[in-house]
C-alpha cells in the first residue's frame, strides 16, 4: 500500500492502519500471522474510538493501566505545560516534577517507604528491586511465585512463573518459583497456614542465608486475579523477617487504586521493604515505573554505590504526568469509586454466575476482577486448557469484541479491569453484553 508523504498527510483508514502496523511493526506475544488489532484513533473516559467511528467500552483499561480514563485533562495539561518548560532533564539533574512527585510518593506509600528509584516501566521497576535486594542482603538467590508475571526484561522474565517465561528461561538466574495458595478452578485455594507451612519448608530446603528477597504480585494480575487469602501475606511478611529476606511486592498492576486501596498490601495492612509500581502511576500517559523502598534499604546506599541507572530515569515529563494523575485520582476519589463500584461488579458477577452455568468463579477486589468458565459445573473443568484457548473461548471473545466491548479473554477467563472512574450505569452496560457473550459460552457446558 502506497501512501502519499505530502502535508497535511491524508488520514489513514482503520483498515490502513491495521495493515501497515501488521506489515511494519510486530506485535508482542503473538504469532504474527494471528494478530487481528483494533485500530484506535482516540478516546475519553471509559470508552475508546476506532477511525472509523466505532465506539468500545475499556473494560480492561487497555493493560489494566489507564486507572484515571482515557485522555483525563488534568493529565494531558501538565504533560504538556511539562513539554513547554522541559521536556527532558539527565539522571543526574534534580527538577519540579522529579521532586514533587517523591515527596508525593513517600505521602502514599505504606508504612516507612520514603524513597523512590524511578525507571522506564514495570520490568525495570522490577530489574532494579532485584538489584537493590541483592545488594542490601548480600544474597543472590530470589523467590518467586508459578502464577506470576513481573515483566519481559531478562530479569524480570526470571522472576515470572507463568509460561511467557518458558520459550525466555536464561536458566541460571538465581530465581527459584514456588506454588501459589491458588491451584485453579477444581482445586481453588489452600489456606493461609498450608500456603506458609509449604513456603517456609521451602525456606528451610534452600537455605535461608542463600535467599535475598521474595518477590510477589500483592494481587496476581493477569495470572487470574489472585486475592490471596486473609493471613497469607501477614505470614510471609514474618517469614521474610524470620530469615532476613527482603518482601518485595509488585503493585505494577494492583496499585494506584485498582483493588479500592492505593496499594493492595493495605488491605492487609503489611508493609513491604520494597513495592515495584508502574501503570497507573501515570494512568500509562507516559511510559513510567518506581521502585519505593524502606529507608534500611535506602540507608544502604548512603555509603554503598548504587550501581544502576538508565537514560530515561526520572523523565521530567513522566513524573509531570504522574502528578497529574495522583491529582485526579485525589480530586475526584477515584479510590474510593473503585472501592464503591467493586461492590457493583461483585454483584453484577453473582448475577452472571446465577444466570449462566459456563461461570464456574468469579472474584473482584475493587476493580479488579474476573469471571472464570468452566464445562461443567460439577468437575470444574476450565473452558480452555491452562496457556490454551479452545472454540468456545474464542467465540466469547468474538462476541464481546463485536458489541462493542474491550476486555482480556485469558485461557478460560473474562477479565473485568474498567478505569477507576466507571459509574454504574457503565458498568450495567459492560456487564449487559458480557450477559450476552456468556450465551455462547453456556451451548459448551456439558
Ligand atoms: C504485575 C506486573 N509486574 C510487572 C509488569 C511489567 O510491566 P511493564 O510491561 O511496564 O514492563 C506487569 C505488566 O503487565 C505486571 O502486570
């Protein structure tokens, strides 16, 4: 396809847009050949909007990252006035944007967390707490969970459990996985205390001295929205100070307001020694990741060389445009709205799994949530295989796509993510065509 390079350029087609991305660019995590993108031309509030006019309510806030809703002018001002004034300062610099948000960040963290290394993304966030845990502790070896996933750099790739990391495994990371209280549909959830009994065998096998730092998703996101369950983390934060290893939780997909909480971990009221965030922490308007951490870690690096650094390490417009979101997030309580409207959603999910018998689970916390199908009710026999899709999962998918609906259909699961600023009619309105989509889903159930 030709395109004329004179100005103004003419404007592209969705069919255009698509072809040329499919042809120029490639896709992540995908065969190539399977990619079926949608184009989108803008967007505002909950819904975005293809070229060609079609409307699409952001069910999954695009990576469960746009948490304040599209093109929010609180955000897209001080992004810009950020742009006009300096759009990009070294490293080495000190500036407004770089400062005020670390003072704001050290407000909103819990507990004693009042230092904050900025990166480019999650997996950096999460590159660097490795570095950082190794460093304080003298240790090199990591833990981390199956059900997890923490991010694509080689680090980061390490310390995820899920299959991404198969076809990625560098082998020698120093990262050992350990099981999940969740073991899916048919054997769901073990308690607390068999969880850490397991945990803490582990601990002891490996030796704890070998072990610098436990690595966790606060709530597992894309590996099925995990609430852990009461006690576990109270537990693996004793653990973790029983045998001197660092607690690191991902909040990249669970923080700035999704459960209903600015960070998970206060649902429980544990503190972490150091919390990875990203996302929502510029409601994803500018690519932006922290890693917060206690000041017995920050303290290390007083004397200590901190050996790590990145080009784009306190962007100037990054950290504009996080001030800009923690601003809407305050001014209009979308914390609090998330926390309200997951009362919605785990009504509406009760409602969907009364009604329809391919809904074996549901969970939310917050606006965090997920519907997980089944064949049958009575074995518990998930829709698709685990790290596979079957016909009738991708029927549900076609369906909710057609209606105008933009979600993750994962393996067996509908996820349920929308922005923090969703109001119940929205919501309704989601719900109403998942209702519809689950029609398919039911004709499989045996
Ligand atoms: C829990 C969690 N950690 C880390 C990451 C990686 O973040 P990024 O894609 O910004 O590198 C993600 C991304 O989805 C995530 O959900």
């Amino acid at each position: 396809m030709a395109l004329e390079t004179t100005s103004p350029p003419r404007v592209l087609s969705s069919e255009e847009i698509v072809e040329l991305c499919r042809r120029y660019t490639l896709y992540e995590w995908s065969a190539q050949s399977a990619v079926d993108p949608i184009a989108v031309d803008h967007a505002r509030g909950v819904y975005f909007y293809s070229p060609d006019g079609k409307r699409y309510l952001d069910f999954n806030s695009q990576l469960m990252s746009v948490n304040a809703g599209h093109s929010d002018p609180r955000i897209v001002d001080t992004i810009k006035r950020q742009a006009e004034k300096l759009a990009y300062a070294n490293p080495f610099m000190a500036h407004e944007p770089r400062a005020r948000l670390g003072e704001k960040l050290a407000e909103l963290m819990p507990g004693d967390l009042d230092k904050v290394f900025f990166t480019l993304g999650g997996a950096e966030a999460n590159e660097n707490a490795i570095r950082l845990a190794r460093a304080v502790t003298g240790r090199h070896k990591i833990m981390a969970r199956y059900r997890s996933y923490h991010g694509a750099t080689a680090g980061a790739m390490a310390l995820t459990g899920d299959p991404r990391r198969w076809p990625n495994d560098i082998g020698d990371s120093g990262v050992l996985h350990v099981l999940d209280p969740y073991h899916g549909p048919q054997r769901e959830v073990d308690s607390a205390e068999a969880s850490l009994r397991y945990l803490e065998e582990t601990i002891q096998l490996e030796g704890p001295n070998t072990i610098a730092a436990f690595f966790l998703e606060t709530v597992t996101g894309t590996n099925g929205i995990l609430i852990p369950p009461d006690g576990y983390l109270q537990g693996v934060r004793e653990l973790c100070d029983r045998y001197g290893i660092l607690m690191v939780c991902d909040e990249i997909m669970s923080g700035f307001g999704r459960t209903g909480e600015w960070f998970a971990v206060n649902h429980w009221k544990v503190v972490p020694d150091i919390m990875t965030m990203a996302k929502g922490l510029t409601s994803s308007a500018v690519p932006l990741g922290a890693v917060g951490m206690r000041p017995k870690i920050a303290q290390h690096f007083e004397k200590n060389v901190f050996y790590g650094g990145l080009t784009y390490n306190s962007h100037p417009l990054a950290c504009a445009a996080a001030l800009g979101a923690i601003r809407a997030y305050e001014e209009d309580d979308m914390i609090g709205n998330a926390r309200r409207m997951g009362e919605v959603m785990r009504r509406h999910h009760e409602r969907l799994k009364a009604r329809h018998p391919s809904v074996g689970l549901t969970r939310n916390i917050g606006l965090f949530g997920i519907l997980e199908l089944v064949k049958s009710r009575k074995t518990m026999e998930p829709l698709a295989p685990f790290n596979g899709t079957s016909e009738p999962m991708k029927a549900v998918a076609a369906s909710l796509r057609e209606q105008g609906l933009y979600t993750f259909v994962r393996w067996h699961t509908i996820m349920t993510n929308p922005p923090l600023c969703i109001n119940e009619d929205q919501l309704a309105e989601g719900f109403t065509i998942i209702d519809k989509a689950l029609e398919v889903a039911d004709s499989a159930v045996s």
